[in-house]
C-alpha cells in the first residue's frame, strides 16, 4: 500500500508541470537562436534580451568589419496555453573597413538586419496520453528508465512577417525592404535533464532571396541554476549561406531571472565570422492557474476526474496506513 500510496501522490503532484504550458522557472530562448516547442504560458510576459561583439572578416572583398548588436524577444502567452505571440528581433551598428590603392576607407551603418512580428502554437504535446493513463502502478522501471515513446517530440508551428524599416536597409538584399512572411516547424524533445529542439524555418519566401534554414539545439542543465547548450544552424540562400556553431550557458537567478553568455563561430571565409554575446530573459509572471492541453473538453473532464480520483486515492491511503 505505501508504494502505491507515494506513486499515486507524486503522480498528482508532477502532472501540472509536465501537462501544463507554464513552469515554476522561467522558460527562455536564449542563449540560442532556436525557439522551443513551448510557449511561455497564459498571461506570462517575458522579455528576452542581450548584446553582442563581433567580427566579419571577408577575404573575397578583403573587408574587416567589426560590429555590436543588441538582440531582444518580447513573449506573451494568452487566451490558451499552448498559445504565444512574439516580436523578435536584432539590432545592428558595423563599421566596414576596406583598402583601395592602399589607402584605408570605412564605411559605418546601422539598421535592424532582423524584426519578425509571429505567433507559435503547440499542436502536438506526447504527455497528454500518459497523462490519460496514469502512472504504472507495478512497475518503478517502467515509469523511471528510457522508454521509446520517449523519442516522440512535442510539435509546436509558427508563423510571422518579417517587418523592415527604411527604404535603403544595408542588411537586406536591395529592393528587398518590404513585408516577408516567416514559417517554422519546431520540435522539442525533453529527455531528463538534456533537452534537444530542431527548427526548420522559411524565412522571405516572397521576396527574390528566400531563405531555408534548420536551427539544432542540444541543452543540458548541470543543476537547478547553471545550464549549457551547443548548437549549430545551416542556412541556404543565394544571397547568404553559412555553416553556424553557437556555444554557452545559463544561469538562473530564483523562478523568472536569467542570465546567459555565448560564443559564436561559421566555418567559411566570406565572411569569417565570430560573436560573443551577453543576455539576460525577464519574466513578469501574471499567470494564476494552471490549464491542461487537450485536444478537446472531454479529455479535459476525462484528466479532471483522473485527478479527484488519484487525489482521494492518496488520502485514502495515507490515513489507511501505519507508518512503523
């Protein structure tokens, strides 16, 4: 009695975390470029932002331009849980330096090289099932060890317009300064303490440079505050192609404060290119009450009524029993 007892209690206990959108702790993008599968949750506002140092080195052009940055992501999670909007972007300032009959010129220029206005939806979370079925009752292993379902991912979508300001933008393609959609399939596998995302993303597919790119993410939380990630993107296009490697950490000050470092690095020279950044994510916690994910009400009663059911069944066993 007292194993079932403690299973069907930690069993109540951990269901609005793993079947809920919204975490104790803050869930934050940085220090990558990948969006999780997640949202942030239901009336959560989130502010995600840092700056960044770099270096473009391109031996075709034989221009040196060192530059500085400042990315930032601003989330809100509403109506549903599985619902989040978001204004992402970067800030650029580059001065270009370049030799003409050896005589040195520099060029400086600014503007926002990034500003997508998007919403993400989670379509497809695999703990509704589990949580449908209940914790194995007879078997410690088989709730505690791998299992192959374990590979399946949560699903989110996501879909923006990309915004560009200025007739003359120097990071964008001439004639290119307008209104472009963005689409993304995100998905998240969390396995332990490492959790893998992927995202494959369209990026100005009405412009005359679309862009194609998959983002792949692989993060480790160490303990509760210090987290690392490494990460590597591919991006194809006939105006910018690349080869990225992205490195860093986390760490987590309390429920709704991060801070975060990275290091960035391609593997070509047209440009050579590197970054090291310094980030921080916000969280302005509004939400009061946890809503579950399911595809339809039924299934919302069905988990209700599972509840009440392991609820009592706790109680039950607990006051039934004598503790030697």
């Amino acid at each position: 009695m007292k194993i079932k007892s403690l299973l069907l209690s930690g069993f109540l206990l951990a269901s609005p975390v793993l079947f809920a959108q919204y975490t104790e702790t803050i869930n934050s993008n940085r220090p990558g470029q990948s969006q999780g599968a997640f949202a942030v949750g239901k009336n959560v506002l989130q502010v995600e932002t840092g700056v960044k140092l770099g270096n473009d080195n391109h031996d075709l052009l034989g221009t040196d331009t060192n530059l500085w940055g400042i990315d930032f992501e601003v989330r809100y999670g509403f109506f549903r849980e599985a619902l989040e909007i978001s204004l992402r972007g970067s800030y650029l300032s580059s001065t270009e330096k370049y030799f003409v009959s050896g005589t040195e010129y520099k060029n400086t220029f600014s503007n926002f090289d990034k500003n997508t206005l998007g919403a993400k939806y989670l379509v497809y979370d695999p703990h509704k099932k589990r949580m449908l079925e209940g914790p194995n009752l007879y078997s410690w292993k088989a709730d505690n060890t791998f299992q192959w379902r374990d590979l399946i991912p949560a699903v989110s979508v996501y879909a923006g317009l990309n915004l560009a300001f200025g007739d003359d933008n120097p990071y964008l393609p001439e004639g290119n300064n307008k209104i472009t959609p963005q689409f993304a399939l995100i998905t998240q596998h969390n396995l332990g303490r490492w959790v893998y995302v992927m995202n494959f993303i369209a990026d100005k597919l009405s412009s005359d440079f679309p862009s194609y790119s998959g983002i792949f993410t692989l993060t480790h939380s160490i303990n509760r505050e210090i987290s690392v990630f490494g990460e590597y993107q591919a991006i194809k296009s006939d105006y910018y192609s690349d080869d990225i490697a992205r490195l860093g950490a986390a760490y987590l000050f309390g429920n709704d404060l991060q801070v975060d470092m990275s290091f960035l690095t391609n593997f070509k020279d047209t440009p050579y290119r590197w970054q090291v950044a310094l980030g921080v994510s916000y969280r302005l916690d509004m939400h009061s009450t946890d809503e579950y994910i399911m595809e339809d009400k039924k299934k919302s009663k069905e988990v209700e009524k599972k509840e009440k059911e392991v609820k009592q069944n706790r109680q039950d066993g607990f006051e039934n029993e004598v503790v030697e």
